[in-house]
C-alpha cells in the first residue's frame, strides 16, 4: 500500500479509530527505538579504563590467620 493510500484510508476512520493508529505508531516507534539500542560490542571498547592494583595477587591481611 503506497502512503497516498495508507494516508486516504486512515483519515477515512472515524476519529476515535485514527486516535487508535496514532497510538499504534507510537508504539511501533518505542518498539523500533528499544531495539535499535542494543548494539554489538567492540573489540577492545573498555582498554585502558580498568586498572587492577600492583599488588592485587598478594594475601589479604585479613586471611593472615589461614595462611
């Protein structure tokens, strides 16, 4: 169906049933939108954002008792 056609035929409803499309293309839009967020991840995105401490293998003071 050509838009010039979709157009003649929803202003033809009455106006509650055009209120009902309106509706209806909002929720296609919102729907379209929640999808469209979800992307790929890249390769290598968070490099260089996440440091670990020089001594991050070393015991914890606070298992000392079990070593």
């Amino acid at each position: 169906m050509t838009t010039t056609k979709l157009q003649i035929e929803i202003n033809s409803l009455p106006a509650h049933l055009r209120q009902e499309v309106a509706d209806f293309v909002a929720f296609l839009k919102a729907k379209s939108v929640k999808k469209s967020k979800l992307k790929s991840r890249q390769f290598g995105y968070a490099k260089g954002k996440i440091k670990l401490a020089d001594d991050f293998d070393e015991p914890l003071d606070m298992f000392s008792a079990y070593q």
